[in-house]
C-alpha cells in the first residue's frame, strides 16, 4: 500500500499544494477579471465533473491500475502544458485535462478503498487516506510560493510534472489489479439508469450537502490567495506560509476525525467540520494583516481537517457494491459540481459586490451544509450487534 497508492497520493498531493498560492496569481498574471480568475481555476473541476461518470463507467471495464495510471499521465501532461501556457483558452484547457485525469485517478483510488475495508473500520481507513494527501498539502504552499518568489510563477508547474511523473513509474511498478474487469456487466444496457432510479433519494439527500461542503472547500482557493494579494498586501511567499501554517492544523486532525466516524457515526465529524469552516469563513472578511488572515484561515484548516474524508466514507457507506463504480461516479460528480461551482461563485461575487461579500456568501453555503447534513442525510453507521 505504501508504494502502491500512500506515496503515489502523497507525492500527487504535495503538487496540488504547490499551485495553491501559485495559480490564482498565475490566472492573474494574465490580466484577467475576478471572474475569468474563477473560471481558470473552476476549470479543472469542471474537467473532472465532465469526467466523473464515464470515468466510474470505464472504471468497471477496465480496472482500476489502468485507471490510475491514465488519470496520473493526464495530471502529469496538463502540468508540463501549464509552462508554455501564453492565453485563457490554453489555460482552461490544460486545466481540464488536469481535472479529466483527477477524475479517473481519484475514482480509481476511492473505490479500491470502499472495496476493501468494512463499515466500521472504513472512516479511519479513509481519513488516514485523506491525511496522507493533506500532509502533501501542508507541505506544497510554503516550497510553491518560495518557488514562485524567487524563480517566477511557472517554475512549480516543471517540479508538479517531476513529481506526478515518478508517482505514474510508482504506480505502474506496485498496484496490483484487485478487481478485474467484469465486461459482461459492463456491457448491460441501463445499468447506469438503474442504479440512479434505485438510489436517487439517497443522491438527493446526501449529494445537496455534498454540493454545499464541497463549495466552501473550493471556495478557500481562490479566495484566500486573492483577498491576501489585493486586500492584506501579501506577497506570494506570505501567501505560501499562510495556506501552510493552515494545512498543517488541518493535516494533524485526519486520525481524530477517522475515529469520531467509526465510534460516534459519520455526522459526528461532518457538521461540526462545515460549521468551523463557516466561522473561518466569515472571518476571513473581518481580516487586514497577515496574522489576521492567517487566524481565519486557521480556523478553515481546524474545520476542514474535522471532517477529513467525511464526504468519501459517506459516498462508500452508500454505494452498493455490486456497482460500486457508477455510484462513485455519480456521487463524485455532485461533489464535484460544488468544487467547480466554488471558485465561479466567488468570481463572479468579487466582480459585482467584492471580496468581503464573497466570504461572507461562501460562509453562508458552509450552514447550508450544515442544515442539509442534519436535517435530511441519514446516519450511515449502523450500532455494532449484540
């Protein structure tokens, strides 16, 4: 597992957390709107919403190696496109091939876990998962923006296709394929169909929070970069420490966040996790230094390290195994619809009201998760029998 899947994810993960003080300002370089910022940065998950279902489809075809190593090679790719990038169409392009490889390589990932763990074994299982790729995150801001500082702005899309490449080598070489392929299944006619009639309540219920939680988590990309930049005065190195010292409180809440899943039940962690992230929200408006930004921002990372792998547990819980793949697939395109839907909101906010309205809207969408989870998502841990 560690060479296969822990290291691969770590080192995809450390890239990811390159770019987050980079490619907001690398988007602005370019002389663009808040809005057509958004739009950069909203496009690999828009990618990856485009993807998500054929991707869960072509996971059942076949297997789940292929799928990690294609999605990895189209990470890798769109990295090393990013540096000759000169126009906002190349831009949104690279970037969602990058989110069309996220998909597969994500789904990939997602389903070998559901696959093998057991119900009350799954949250910790899950979050471990999730605090291998938040302690890459921790880690990727700082070196990002130290990077971007003193090399220029396109120097950490080089180190991101590096790295991504020796995660595809790693893969390739230590994956092993533990469900193969079952093409007759693949085959049948409606089997997509059918799975959404028989779970469409339960995607309803729970993919509402799952837009919401994923909106707010987005959302923290593209805002705290820019109102640091235009608002507090940041450079980018700053910026860098900021989304560091952030990751790293939410990096060391990944194991307490697994064990309140598998002992209290999987809301345990995910209200309070959204109802933190909404504080740290409507805090980070209320902010005009550095320490102020990164007391908010700290707050988002408390929130956000709650309720790690909360979403990922929920959508396993749910799936049914005889067609894991699909529902995955559904259940990471609503999601995914809330990434995509994060960065555009505040895009477009900023441009027609500012940024200070932006946060305070974004916090707002952190209580409808809240209100959404509580009301109408059902508790999926069943009590132990007796």
């Amino acid at each position: 597992m560690f060479l296969s899947v822990y290291l691969p994810t770590l080192l995809i993960s450390f890239c990811n957390g390159l770019l987050l003080p980079i490619m907001p300002l690398y988007a602005k370089s370019f002389g663009l709107s808040y809005s057509l910022v958004g739009l950069a940065l909203a496009s690999e998950g828009i990618g990856t919403l485009i993807s998500d279902v054929p991707a869960g489809m072509l996971l059942r075809r076949i297997g789940r190696k292929p799928s990690m190593l294609i999605g990895v090679s189209c990470v890798a790719l769109s990295a090393l496109s990013m540096t000759w990038a000169r126009t906002l169409p190349e831009l949104v392009a690279y970037r969602l091939l990058a989110g069309a490889g996220d998909a597969m390589w994500g789904l990939s990932r997602h389903a070998y876990i559901a696959g093998v763990t057991q119900v009350r074994e799954r949250g910790r299982a899950i979050s471990i998962f999730g605090g291998i790729g938040r302690l890459g995150t921790f880690t990727g801001p700082a070196i990002g923006g130290a990077l971007g500082a003193a090399f220029g702005l396109r120097t950490p899309f080089f180190l991101f296709a590096v790295l991504a490449t020796i995660a595809l080598v790693l893969a390739a070489l230590f994956v092993k394929e533990t469900d193969r392929p079952s093409l007759r299944r693949a085959g049948e006619p409606g089997h997509l169909r059918r799975v959404l009639r028989g779970h469409y309540r339960e995607l309803a219920a729970a993919g509402s929070a799952q837009v919401f939680a994923q909106m707010i988590r987005a959302s923290r990309h593209i805002l705290i970069p820019v109102y640091g930049a235009d608002v507090v005065g940041l450079d980018v190195r700053s910026l860098g420490w900021v989304l560091s010292i952030s990751s790293a409180l939410d990096m060391a809440m990944f194991y307490p966040a697994g064990v309140i899943m598998d002992r209290f039940g999987r809301k345990y962690a995910s209200v309070p996790s959204f109802l933190v992230q909404a504080l740290g929200m409507a805090l980070v408006p209320l902010s005009s230094t550095f320490y102020g930004l990164l007391a908010a921002t700290t707050v988002l990372g408390l929130g956000n390290g709650i309720g790690s792998g909360t979403m990922m547990t929920l959508g396993a819980d749910l799936a049914p195994k005889e067609s894991m793949g699909e529902f995955l697939g559904v259940w990471r395109l609503i999601g995914d619809v809330g990434s995509a839907g994060g960065p555009l909101a505040v895009g477009r906010l900023a441009d027609l009201l500012g940024l200070r309205t932006a946060a305070f809207a974004m916090a707002g969408v952190g209580l409808l998760a809240v209100l959404t989870l509580v009301l109408f998502v059902r508790e999926t841990l069943e009590p132990p029998e007796t």
